[in-house]
C-alpha cells in the first residue's frame, strides 16, 4: 500500500547474447525515382494498428513513450514470441529503397523479410536504425517488419519509413472474397473465426474482421480470436481480403455469434479480502480474527523478490516453512484462504526486477505451485511498476502467462486512484490488459491518499463510477459487467494523509459495493483493525476510535 505504512526495493539487469544478421549491399536508387515513404500509418498517428498486423495480441498503440508525435507502437515480446509488427507494401522490382525507423527496448529488429535488417541492443531512449535493400527482378511487394526478441521484454517502435518509389504497377485486381467465415469457439468475451484463403494477383497481405461497420482487427492468418467482448451479446462478423497496393475484396459470408453468459454479470468471482501482513504491525493470529468477524478470506502482504526474481515474503522472510505459512495454514484450517499480494509501495519487486515477462510468470508460479491458489493480486504502484509502462506490460503479459497454465486461477491487478477515477497510468494499465488480451479478472483501485480529500465516501464511489466508465470504453462492456470486474482496497481510519475512514463510512462503502455488485472489496490492514483514538497513522491500530476487528466483520458482509 503506501508512503509510511510500506518498504524498501532493488533492480536487476538481463543480458542476453545474439549474433548480428547480415545487411545486404546497397545500390543507389535511380535517377528517374523519386523517394517517398510508401508505408501507410508509419507513426501509428491513426491510434489503431492497420495497415500493420501484429502477431497475435501482442502488439498495441500506446501515447507514450513516443518518438514524435503523439502514438508509438508497443510489442510485448515474450520467451515464445518475439511480438513481429509488420506490413506489406507494393514495391518497384530492381529498385532501391530505404528503410528506417526509431526504436526503443532490448535487442529490436528492423528489416525487410527476406532481405536485410539491423538491430539495436537496449537503448534506454529511442535509437534509429537505418538499412537499405534492392527489390528483386520480378519483386512488387515488400513485407517491412519490426520485433523484439525472446524474454527481452516489450519494445517501442515509431516514425517507421520506406523511402523509394511507389509500386503496384497499376494493380487495381481486388483479391477474391474469403469464404467459409465459421466460429470455432466463444466465450463470455471472445469469438474465434476461420475462414478459407482468399487469392490475388500479386498476393494477399491482410485479412480484415469487422463487425458490422467497424473494423475490429487485422491478421495475416486465417483465424483470429476477437476480444473485449460482452457477455450474452449478439455479434455479426465478417472478413475482407487486403494486397499490398489496398485493393479490398468483398466481405465475406456473415456469421453470427451470441457470447456466452457471464455469471453474475461478469466474472462470477467475489472476495472479501482485508489485507494481513506478517512483517509489521503486531500480527494478529488470524483464526481469533475469523472467529470474531465470520471472515474467510485475507490478502497476505506482500510477496517480494529476494534476489535473482526469487519470490520470498517481503522480500526476507522464506516462502513456505516460516510464519507466513503458519498463518496460511491457520487460516485454511479454520475454512478460509489466502490470494497472496505482490508488490507494494516499497521493496524489490519482481515486476520490476525480473528481467522479462516469462521470467516473471515464474516467480509467481512458483508460489501458485506452493499454496495451490485460487487467486493472485499484484499491487501495482509506484514509479517502477506503476509508472513504467513496460514493467506494466510485463506484468500483465505474465499474468496472462500463469492464467493460461493455471485454469481456474483468478488474476486481481490493485492500483492507486483519482478522486474521480483511474490516473493517465491507471487507463493505461487498463488498456494495456485490454490490448495484450490479459483476460484481468479485477480491477482493484485504492481509494485513499487523494490529497486531503474529506468526503470518503463519495471520493471513493466517484472513483469507482470513473473506474467503470473506463472499463466500459475500453472492453466494451455494459455497466453490470464493468461492476463485476472492480475492486476496492480502502484504508481503514487514518490515511496516512490524515484522511478519515470511519467504520460508519467503511459500512456505507460496503453497501455500496454491495447494490453495484462489483467483485471485491478488501482494507490495509487487520493489522491496524484495533482502536488507537488520536494515535495517528500507525502499524497496530487505526487511529480512531473503534471496536477491535470492526472494520474487518463489516469487510466479511460484503458479499457482491
């Protein structure tokens, strides 16, 4: 959580090795050509991808970091998939042409495929790499690419240019219309298509998916899985065929398709969930605090890196044999569980110190592997994690890792938050877990700390109201669906910004949560559910008056 009730942290470096591919020589253009870039959508200006297909979800446009302009592309390189952006464009044969563009991250490609490319090691600011390459004696079309490489972590690319001159050599010639479109699979928030190849003249460079009038994606394949969907929502797709000179096809046959239902609008997942901290605060022996609240679940702070993006508890304490894991025992022994929190305010943080998503992936196995868990929450803030996009997208890439390895298991992202709403960083997690298709279960925001704010009960459901609208936009859902995937970790007394929680506005905040039906709602900390009137923002208690455990039996009526 925050400022003086967190801790301390570290960085480490990845180094990988890689040989250096070949340029091909360069010819000097000729005289009669005039150079111009023939790429379209070369700065990602547009805010959406095409003409560029990405491999799988993996690519995104984001606002920043950018090289000019206001949009760069993002690709979330991975240790399966070096995130390959490209787009096919038609060319003159025996021509010239250059090509160049701004990259920034570990180990970037630029190149042409099949032909030349260059690379760049891990600028830490964007670096331009510039090749050259003579089109072939028959050659009308270029695939211009760029990518990351494996485990290096995601990598930006802007102000991408092919300089030379324009192809197609008067193609007009349309490619044929895909047929066979089908649904191969769905599911409360995506459709899978197929459909057969289309052919063309020179070649068939994309495919694109629309629904109704609206272009939702563009692949190189023949299937894509469409997300972001609504649950129980009637669809109608279709497809058209693209070349390298523009020329589009026909739409092909319609298929409709009905989402399947999302219980409880939306994810079907509810938890009431305090934080407990073993590390601080006089930890209290969680069974006499279930036994006293009826409470079952607790969010067991925090899970750091101990070196080498080792998960341990805080960072020092082992992960399994010391007193975190005595407590989990209790706790399941008495009929509850536990979703373990990674992160924080403070610390050496595995997102931020493990050097790529897989990595990350599996330091969080490692603890799903020792307590068997239902859930994890990563506690995303601060300038490393929070502030840093592509720690960001790290994270989320490895949560969308172990969710995959991990069927039935629940991801919870916590973030701090506006007075009306999530932050520039906040959307952009929110669209990040959108674009690289993270399938996020909660969308828990941390309505405290705003600044001296005094209403805390409306600051926190104005938060929550700005929370849905987002999630509404970006994923395209109704507002029973948006409420079933939010989160609430309030902080119960005083703030450490003096801002007063009272268990009379702790209930009124529970039932709020309640009537909306959003999918959790949890407090830092147990720790302090203890009265203290006037003794200020402490560890052991709250700094009010109160009844002991009183802000965790009203937690425990909370049930979505």
């Amino acid at each position: 959580m925050r400022n003086t009730l967190r801790r301390h942290r570290r960085r480490l470096l990845a180094f990988l090795g890689t040989a250096a591919l070949a340029l091909a020589g360069a010819v000097a253009l000729p005289g009669t050509a005039q150079a111009a870039n023939v790429l379209t959508n070369p700065g990602f200006e547009s805010g959406a991808l095409s003409p560029w297909t990405c491999a799988g979800t993996l690519g995104s446009i984001v606002s920043s970091p950018v090289h000019g302009g206001s949009k760069a592309l993002a690709g979330a390189a991975s240790s399966s998939d070096i995130a390959q952006c490209s787009q096919t464009v038609a060319v003159q044969p025996n021509t010239t042409y250059s090509l160049s563009g701004w990259v920034r991250g570990s180990y970037v490609y630029l190149g042409v495929d099949g032909g030349a490319s260059t690379w760049t090691t891990s600028p830490s600011a964007y670096s331009q790499l510039s090749v050259s390459f003579t089109t072939g004696a028959a050659q009308t079309s270029a695939k211009i690419y760029v990518h990351g490489w494996y485990a290096q972590g995601t990598y930006y690319a802007d102000d991408i240019s092919l300089d030379g001159p324009g192809g197609g050599g008067g193609d007009t010639q349309a490619p044929s219309t895909p047929s066979g479109l089908t649904s191969t699979g769905k599911t409360s928030s995506s459709v899978s298509l197929a459909w057969n190849a289309a052919t063309d003249n020179v070649g068939v460079t994309a495919y694109d998916i629309y629904s109704g009038s609206s272009q939702l994606l563009s692949v190189s394949a023949t299937s894509a899985t469409v997300s972001g969907l609504s649950p129980s929502t009637a669809y109608t797709f279709t497809v058209k065929a693209r070349d390298a000179a523009g020329n589009v096809s026909g739409a092909s046959n319609a298929v409709s398709v009905t989402t399947d239902a999302g219980s409880g609008g939306g994810t079907a997942f509810k938890q009431a969930a305090p934080y407990l901290y073993e590390g601080w605060g006089d930890p209290p022996n969680p069974t006499t605090v279930m036994s006293a609240t009826g409470v079952k679940w607790f969010t067991m702070a925090f899970v750091l890196d101990s070196g080498g993006c080792n998960p341990s508890w805080d960072g020092s304490r082992p992960l399994t044999g010391g007193v975190d894991q005595t407590a989990i025992n209790q706790i399941r022994s008495a009929g509850g569980d536990i979703v373990p929190s990674f992160g924080g305010w403070q610390g050496s943080k595995l997102g931020a110190n493990c050097s790529s998503a897989s990595a990350l992936a599996g330091a969080l196995q490692k603890v799903i592997d020792a307590y068997s868990l239902k859930a994890i929450d990563m506690d995303i803030e601060n300038t490393d994690e929070f502030e840093n996009e592509a720690v960001q997208a790290r994270i989320l890439t490895a949560l969308k890792t172990v969710k995959a390895n991990n069927p039935g298991l629940r991801t919870i992202v916590t973030f701090g938050t506006s007075t009306t709403g999530p932050t520039y960083y906040g959307n952009r997690l929110i669209e990040q877990a959108q674009s690289l298709g993270a399938n996020i279960d909660v969308f828990t925001i941390m309505p405290f700390d705003f600044g001296g704010g005094s209403d805390m009960y409306g600051n926190t459901v104005n938060a929550a109201e700005g929370l849905k609208t987002k999630l509404k936009s970006t994923f395209g859902w109704d507002d029973a669906t948006a409420y079933a995937h939010i989160g609430i970790s309030g902080m119960n007394g005083l703030s450490d910004q003096q801002e007063n929680t009272t268990a009379a506005i702790w209930t009124s905040i529970r039932d709020w949560s309640n009537s909306h039906h959003i999918a959790r709602l949890a407090y830092w900390a147990v720790n302090r559910d203890r009265p203290c009137p006037g003794g200020g923002v402490v560890d052991n208690c709250s700094g009010i008056s109160q009844d002991t455990w009183q802000f965790t039996r009203i937690t425990a009526g909370f049930t979505g």
